[in-house]
C-alpha cells in the first residue's frame, strides 16, 4: 500500500512512525515515499507547494524571504481564539540521493497536529536547497534561513511569542539561533549533533554527498569549496548554548542514535548548565520525528511553556 492512500484509517504520523520502526534503508525508503511525495505536492493546495493557499479565516503564511530567496511554509494556528504562542519547527538535513526534494512533508503534519494538541500555532519551512524552496544549501544560509522564520512569525500581530524546535540538524541550527536570539523564549532539540566537524572530516565526500542528495543546485556552487566546508566545522553549538539560560531548554536524544551518538545529547546539557530538561528515549534511534515517544516530549513541552 502507498504511503497515504490508507489515510484517514492510518494517519500519516502512524504510518511513518510503524515505517520507520522497519530499518529499511533511505534507497528503499526514498522510493516509497519521494514519488507520493513529489505527485501529493504537486496536485492540490499542498501548503509546501510553494503555491499559496490562503486558510480560512487566517492571516495566511505559505511563503517567507530570506536574503532574497524565496522559501516555503507551511503555518497552521488554533482556530476561533485570539494571539497565541507560536512554535518554529527546523527540519534537520536530507538524506539519501534526492532527499532534498522530499523535506518537509512530515514535518507540516506535525504543524498540523500541534494548533490540536497543544493550542499553540506553529510554522515549518523549507531550507534553501530544498523541497519548493530556492538556492543552495551552506550552513551560514541556513542560520539566516531560521532568523527570517523567527522574523517572520514573531511580526505576526496574532503571536504571543516564539519558542523553536529542531530535528538532527535542524536541532543544532535551532541551538544556535536561540543563544544568538533574545526573542527565542524557549528551545527544544532533538538528536542535534554538539559539533560538526566529524561531518566536514573528509571535506570531498561531504561536498559530493551534498550534490547527491540535491541541496546544492546551481552549477559551480559553492565557488569556494574550502570557506564553505569550514563555515561548517567552525560552527560553535557549544559556545551557544552557555547563552540559551535561564531560557527554557529541552534536549531529546534517542540512547540507541547511530549517526549522532547519545554522548552528543550530554555534551550539549553540560554546556547549557542548570535548567536544561534532558530525556533520553530509550531504545530510540536517530529519526525521531518519527518516535511517538520524542513526539509526545514535544507536545507535553509545548504545554507547559508560556511565552
């Protein structure tokens, strides 16, 4: 059965999260999902489209600019009720060869679900080099990826205050933003790597991968390989989380995480010092999105903060 087409008996968070317990690899999981994924988006008003389609009764948001570049979003907030909090949600970096084209779909169901459970609004979006969004991924775009996202939901007149969560990547990107950003009131980070120089180690391989996994699109980009990977093995998560106190701080590691291990979660809590809520799902792997357990983390969070 595709993905999708047993909705709604299965919900899409059901399905991806009994998916994800298979192991199956991202080639055969990437089959399975990109081309439902690319036909979905492209037929209908997908809110990740790129195409805007306004909500009822809602100041709509299916669009931001970051340096000039346009990037998709998908926004969603309680209806009938007057401002609110709200939540940026960080997808983490693609995998697999042409995982960028399939970023963010699981992440605009969890938006959909947050104003449901938790009575809070919530934005995703699409970095630059991925899903509809345009240019080319470096690690200095997406930081200012994730500022213009906090610009553009903390300008909205029906928001209360931003708190911003992040998966793998996106949760060491949501770190830093929150110690370089007063107006982040809380963070939550989910198998966030502490540093990323192991990523960068063999600069070529890294550079190639990106290609392969199609955040870098345009031609002969980037035109400085050499500043471009070491942008990323200078980024300093450490350096930023001594900021993020007395600012509420959840840091969710799964104990059985094969690509960023367990020790990372651990590095980054000692960093942060005093306040910092630290949860290991046991057993959990490196995908949490897709665990009930780092979801149900997430919305419990998201219920007893107030910004």
């Amino acid at each position: 059965m595709l993905f999708g087409t047993d909705y709604p008996f299965l919900s899409h968070d059901q399905w991806l999260s009994a998916w994800a317990t298979l192991g199956c690899s991202d080639e055969i999981t990437e089959k399975v999902l990109l081309g439902n994924a690319r036909a979905s988006w492209a037929s209908g008003p997908n809110r990740m489209s790129g195409t805007p389609v306004p909500a009822r009764g809602e100041l709509s948001m299916e669009e931001f600019h970051s340096d000039g570049l346009r990037l998709a979003a998908h926004w969603r907030r309680p209806e009938r009720v007057g401002r609110v909090p709200a939540l940026v949600l960080v997808p983490g970096f693609p995998r697999g060869t042409g995982g960028a084209a399939m970023v963010g779909a699981t992440y605009a169901l969890l938006v959909d679900r947050i104003p449901r459970e938790t009575g809070w609004a919530a934005m995703t979006f699409t970095f630059r080099g991925t899903g509809a969004s345009e240019g080319d991924f470096s690690i200095e775009g997406w930081l200012a990826d994730v500022r213009a996202a906090i610009d553009a939901v903390g300008a909205r007149p029906d928001v209360t205050g931003v708190c911003i969560a992040g998966f793998r990547l996106g949760g060491t990107l949501a770190v830093v933003s929150a110690g370089n950003d007063e107006r982040v009131r809380g963070v939550a980070s989910f198998a966030a790597p502490a540093s990323l120089r192991e990523w960068v180690r063999d600069p070529a391989w890294f550079l190639e991968y990106a290609r392969r996994t199609g955040v870098l699109r345009t031609p002969g980009y980037p035109s400085d390989p050499v500043a471009w990977t070491r942008a990323i093995a200078t980024l300093d998560p450490l350096d930023a989380a001594a900021r993020i106190a007395p600012r509420p701080w959840m840091i969710v590691h799964g104990s059985d995480d094969d690509v960023v291990p367990v020790e990372n979660a651990h590095t980054l809590a000692e960093a942060a010092g005093d306040g910092c809520e630290l949860r290991i799902v046991e057993h959990g792997a490196h995908r949490l999105r897709h665990d009930p357990r780092a979801i149900a983390l997430l919305l419990g969070w998201l219920a007893r903060q107030s910004p």
